[in-house]
C-alpha cells in the first residue's frame, strides 16, 4: 500500500473565489475544485480545524483503481 507524503492538521487561513472562477484555499486548484469550497469556507468560519492528506497524484490513483 503507498503510504501519503504528508498527513496534517491545519486551520483554513484563506478560502476564496478567483475573478475565473477557480477556489483558492491556499493551495491552487483547479475549477473542478469548486464542489469543496463552501465545505472548506464554511470550516473557516467557524474555525475549525481539517485533517489534510497529501499523495503523490499518481499513487492516489493507484490506490482509487485498487
């Protein structure tokens, strides 16, 4: 089984809509990203923490085949 690079918890520092649509949450998306920005705007909110994990984007497909 692949282990993540990265499992952590963090606070929401800025969650926002950019001029071509595409949600900002720190990290950069793509506009597919969208269905998770009122989840993680609303986690800001109301200031709790999320869990974060982090694959490599081919392993994490590996493993959703699996």
């Amino acid at each position: 089984m692949t282990e993540p690079l990265a499992i952590m918890e963090c606070e929401i520092c800025r969650v926002k809509t950019m001029a071509d649509g595409s949600p900002r949450f720190e990290l950069g998306a793509g506009e597919d990203a969208n269905k998770y920005l009122s989840v993680l705007a609303e986690a800001q909110a109301n200031n709790k923490l999320i869990q974060v994990i982090i694959y490599d984007y081919e392993d994490f497909e590996k493993l959703k085949s699996d």
